[in-house]
C-alpha cells in the first residue's frame, strides 16, 4: 500500500472508539442500510421488489427483441453540473441544450450522479468498475512519465466483458488513460477505437500562440516538446492490433472540428451496426468542453454568450440530437439505453472561458463542484419519463449496470480484487425504483478525502484555492483537523458552513464507514504506478 493511502486510511481514521481492522471491512454503521454480498464487493442497499420488477421488464424486452440492448454512454470532458438548462444553466447562462433537456424531461434526471475529481480516475473506474487508487490510475499519464508497470495488465473492463458477451464495443473520442501499446482502448476490450489518446489542450498548446508564446515561439523549446513523441492523432483502432493514423492534428482548427469527425463517425457506425445482429457498447467521448476551447466553424458565436466555451456547449448539445434522432430513424431508439454525463466539474482555471455549477470548488477538487455532475438515464418505452431523484449514483456504477443489461453475470468476475460498482439496474428502470448505493468515495490521487453518505458529506482532506477560481494551479490540499469537516446538503449544498459533532448525531457512524472502506484496502492492496 502506498504510503499517502496508508496515511489516509489510519491517520485519517482516528475518532474515539474506532479501531483500524487489518484483515476484514469492520461492520456496517448504524447509519448504514448497505449489506455486503461478498467481501470484495461494495455494500449495497437491498432493493428485492424492485429488483424483481426490473429484471422482469427486462426479461421482457430481451423475448420481444431477441437481442440484449444497445448501450450508448455520453461523456462530454469537464462540463459543469450547471452548464445544461436541465441543471439550472442553458439559456440562463448564454448557451441552450435543448436535446440534452429533452433526454432529461422524456427520461431520468439523476440530481446527485457523482465523478471523481479529473479526467483520467473517472473514465478508469467507469470502464474498470474501480476506484482509480485501486488500479492506480489516479491521474493521466503524460508522454514523459516513467511508470512502473502496465496499469491495464490483468483488469477487465466493461467493453471487454460486453465484447465476450456477443457486443460490438466502440469507443470514440477521448481515451486519455494511456496512449502506448497495451494501454489503447483496442489493447484492453474495445473492438473497435475511433479518437484520440489525449485531452484537447495537449493538441494545441504547441501551436496556440496567444496563450502559450514562451513554447510555440521559442525553436529550442518547441523542438525539445515535440522530443517527448506524444501522439497527436486522430487514431483508428482494432482489437487485432490494427492502428492507423486518420489525420494529424497540427493546427487550433483541426482541433475545432474534430468532434464534428466523431460524431459523424459514431453515427455512421451506429447506421452499419444496426444492420447486423450484435447489439452495441458505444462510449461516445467529446473532445470538448476541455480547456482550451476553439469553437467549430459551424458553431461560432451560435450561443447567446459568444464565448468559445458556451458555443462548444452548444455543439455538444446538437451532437448528441444528431445521434438521438439517428437512432430514432433506424428504429434503435426504444433498443438502447442512454447516459448522459460529464467527467468531472469545470475546469475554473481557465475562467472565463469556463463551466458552471452551483456547488463549491471545480475540477481538481472533491468539493462538490468538483465531482457533482449532471446524469441523465433515458430508455424510450422501457425508463418512465420524467422522473427526479436524488439517490446516489456514483459513475462507476456503470460498468456493472451496463453488464446487468448486457446479461453477464457480475457475480462470476475475479474474487482476488475487489469492486466498487453497483448494478443500479433496478434503480433506472422499477418505476418507484430507488438507489442501492449508499456511499460515494471521493479521493485526491491516492488520498482518500472525503465521503458522502445519505445526505451528509465528511471530508478529510480539502483542496483551498489560494486565488479565486485557481483550484489547479493554486490550491493547496490540506486534512480538516481532528475531526472531519461534515456537512448536511440538503441544508447546505455549497459546503460552507460544517454542522460537525455539535450539531449531528451521525459522526461517530461516519467515522466507521470511512474505516470500513480503507479496511477494503488492507485485504486487497492496490497498484502502485509511480505516478
């Protein structure tokens, strides 16, 4: 175990009457509603009838078609929890999402979906159904970075386990969790890749002049950059090892387009799959809103605010119509089941050209406005529309939800790791359904620094910007002292007042949920990368 984990998970850990089990998560608090059904799965909360409900409508669905349904995942790069007009934002905020409004009124608006705190340990644990600390991909890998081992080598992914299951798993758009052989998306289940290794800013700051002249103007230093060898492709991928170049980003108006290319793309592979018998896994992964934003010939000034970032909101608003109403034309529609989501908070830094929510902090931190996002559920006919709820969903249960609706038996995966996910099946499709987690996790890199558990948030650690906005480039991660910081969100969603032991009765249960999760790292150590 690392050395920051084991500083997280004992020193963190000490309140009055708590001792630190070595060899077994301790018991559930009495807060707790959550049972565990094996010792390397996360404790979930029993929901049989509704359960029963869901598995039977499914049941139903997979007769009248003949086939398990398509899976179609969104995940748009650092929009804010407030960005779309289904979270509070839209047209308040110079920029209409009328096509993600509508999968959000015709479907399920998910209030308290959770991410981690940047790109890279979200898109792990949505594909690996882990915490990042445990597969060790706590951040991106950057051309440069010496690791100490293949941090895919013996995981499994959703793609994979779909993939053996009769799927097409396609993946377009961003990857951003290796870019070297044995780490591509066609390296670790997905047959097919259609994007690129990296996140937007890493194709342009050599060529963006205006914010970044000390690089692109200087020949030594922009020789000794290019020296790295980071890939700069849009890349065309296959599960046998095929790997080809599609284009060369070089310039901020490559860049701009670019998810006009996979968008397109996605739309062409869903017309020629649906022709075929498999049904498909497709992880559609926008470029955009990622920092830096270069609006779309197509785009530019189309939203209300003129900003570079609010005109690509808009664009990904219109992508994903465009893919709605495809699958709409083919009759796949009431086949496929939807998420919408983003992978982290704005990215503030780059204020003003940035993201919106209503919560404290951004991208980088585990405040809320840092790992709150929007999550929207729609399945025509089979989702009830219309529905709101607060329960928690943590993105992660997605890989066992999609192999819920995919038939493969999650009870059947590897007992020598442990997993975080929770089939929320039930919870999506029972009309009354509620949520079986009842713990959300939110780690900085391999420090554990906060959990949020019914309505009450306790943090360990919190991230302080030193200059507004800066929760980034200047912001300094401190532990909250000798008791957690505990907040109730129904009364104070922005985090800004704690209640603490004073004013609740639930620390001490708290305090023996967060030992019972790091306990889940004793029995079953984690990677250690050197990141």
């Amino acid at each position: 175990m690392s050395f920051m984990i084991r500083a997280a998970v004992c020193a963190a850990f000490f309140l009055p009457g708590l001792g630190m089990a070595q060899d077994a998560p301790a018991p559930a608090s009495a807060l707790s509603r959550a049972v565990a059904e094996a010792d390397n799965r996360q404790p979930a909360i029993p929901r049989p009838e509704q359960e029963a409900t869901a598995q039977s409508k499914l049941d139903a669905f997979v007769e009248l078609t003949g086939k398990r349904p398509n899976i179609l995942i969104f995940i748009v790069d650092d929009m804010g929890y407030g960005d779309s007009g289904a979270f509070g934002g839209g047209e308040m905020i110079g920029a209409a999402t009328p096509n993600i409004d509508a999968l959000a009124a015709e479907g399920f608006k998910l209030t308290s979906t959770y991410a981690q705190y940047t790109c890279t340990p979200t898109r792990a644990a949505v594909y690996t159904g882990r915490l990042p600390a445990r597969t060790g991909l706590i951040r991106p890998i950057l051309a440069g970075d010496q690791i100490t081992q293949n941090p895919w080598e013996g995981e499994l992914t959703v793609a994979g386990l779909l993939s053996d299951a009769g799927y097409h798993t396609l993946l377009t758009g961003k990857w951003h969790i290796g870019e070297t052989e044995g780490m591509r998306p066609h390296d670790v289940g997905f047959d097919e890749f259609y994007g690129f290794y990296k996140a937007q800013k890493e194709y342009t700051q050599d060529v963006y002049e205006m914010r970044f002249p000390d690089l692109v103007l200087d020949p030594d230093k922009r020789a000794r950059y290019e020296a790295i060898g980071s890939n700069n492709d849009l890349v065309y991928g296959l599960a046998d090892g095929t790997t080809e170049t599609v284009e060369t980003i070089g310039s901020i108006t490559k860049m701009a387009e670019a998810d006009t290319k996979l968008k397109d793309y996605t739309i062409q592979r869903i017309r020629e799959l649906s022709e075929g018998e498999k049904p498909f896994f497709i992880s559609h992964s926008f470029m955009k809103v990622h920092a830096d934003n270069f609006a779309s010939e197509a785009f530019k000034g189309a939203s209300a605010s003129k900003f570079p970032y609010r005109d690509n909101v808009v664009e990904v608003d219109a992508h994903i119509g465009e893919i709605v109403a495809t699958l709409d034309d083919l009759g796949e529609l009431e086949n496929t089941f939807i998420f919408v989501t983003s992978d982290n908070g704005p990215q503030m830094d780059s204020w003003p050209d940035s993201g919106y929510t209503p919560f404290r902090g951004a991208k980088g931190t585990t405040w809320e406005g840092g790992v709150r996002v929007p999550g929207i559920a729609y399945w025509k006919g089979m989702i009830e529309p219309g529905r709101v709820s607060d329960g928690l969903f943590d993105l992660m249960d997605l890989f066992d939800t999609s192999l819920a609706l995919g038939g493969v038996d999650a009870s059947t995966l590897p007992s020598d790791r442990y997993w975080d996910g929770i089939d929320q099946t039930s919870f999506l499709l029972a009309e009354d359904g509620e949520s079986k987690r009842e713990h959300v996790y939110n780690w900085l890199g391999a420090q554990l620094a906060a959990m949020r558990m019914r309505e009450y948030k306790a943090h360990l650690l919190v991230s302080l910007p030193q200059e507004k906005f800066l929760y980034i480039d200047m912001a300094a991660v401190v532990p909250t002292g000798l008791a957690p910081w505990l907040f109730n969100l129904y009364i104070d969603p922005k985090e800004e007042y704690p209640v603490g032991h004073r004013m609740n009765a639930w620390t001490a249960s708290l305090g023996a949920e967060l030992k019972a999760h790091g306990a889940t790292f004793v029995k079953f150590p984690p990677k250690d990368l050197g990141l």
